[in-house]
C-alpha cells in the first residue's frame, strides 16, 4: 500500500511540472488537452489521442497532414504500432496565448523519445505549436504542428 501511495506521489509530481509556468487556472485547463494528447502517444493508445482532437481537428506529422480526427485515428494507429512504436513526447511548455476565451496557442519544446531514452536526441528535437479550443466546456486539441530545432 505505502508503494502504491509513492507511486501516486511521484506520478502527481511528474505531472505538476508537465504543466511548467502555467500551472493553474485557464491556463492549465487549456494545457491539459496538450498533456492528454501526450499521455495518450505514451501508452501507444491511438483512439484516446484522436480522441483529444475535435472533429475537424488537424495534425501535421512529418510531412504527412491529417485534417479530420478519423485521419487522425488511422494514421496514429499505423505510427504507434510502427515507426513510433514505443516513443513519447517530452515536451514542456515555453509559451502559451490566449486568441480569445476559448482558443488558446501553446508551443511547446522538446521532442519525440525514443524506447529507452530520457529525452529526445538531437535529431528529434522539435518544438511544437499547439492550439487547444474549448468546446462544450472541454478543452480539446484543434491543431499539433511540429518542427525541428536545427
């Protein structure tokens, strides 16, 4: 029982720190679709990451772009029972707007992690534009457009 509760703990504080200068209120709220959309690519779970997109939702990967969450879903099957296998995004915020009440910009830096490793190698350091809308009280991804840093 005592490891499962410092198990909680850790997994609590990990996250925390997910949420860099931006940790509470509206802020946080619009930030917690991009840590979903994270969490989901960790667990290879590519229903649950299409799933943090709206229905017109847009991601660009590589050079390939997905314009609907059912795009989406078929792609990010294929990526995370293939090439992405086993990969995860280590990503903190280093900015984050405010369009309007509901649509909010947050670029994030970091990469894409290989199995096995703590943070991305230099060749899959990228930083991330994400745009996050509240629909019906949720807080959903709209737009994940990635690019390397040279």
């Amino acid at each position: 029982m005592a490891n499962d509760a410092a198990s909680l703990v850790a997994q609590a504080k990990e996250w925390a720190g997910s949420y860099g200068p931006f940790p509470n209120g509206e802020e946080g709220a619009a930030l917690s679709a991009v840590l979903r959309a994270r969490a989901s690519w960790e667990a290879g779970d590519a229903d649950a990451l299409a799933d943090v997109f709206v229905d017109e939702g847009s991601l660009l990967l590589g050079d390939d772009q997905y314009t609907s969450r059912e795009e989406i879903r078929a792609a990010m099957t294929e990526a995370l029972s293939g090439a992405y296998k086993g990969t995860r995004l280590v990503e903190s915020p280093i900015d984050m707007r405010f369009l309007d009440e509901g649509t909010a910009v947050v670029v994030t830096e970091g990469g894409l992690a290989r199995e096995g490793q703590e943070s991305p190698s230099a060749e899959y350091r990228s930083r991330t534009v994400w745009i996050s809308v509240r629909r019906d009280g949720e807080w959903r991804l709209f737009s994940y457009q990635s690019s390397p840093v040279a």
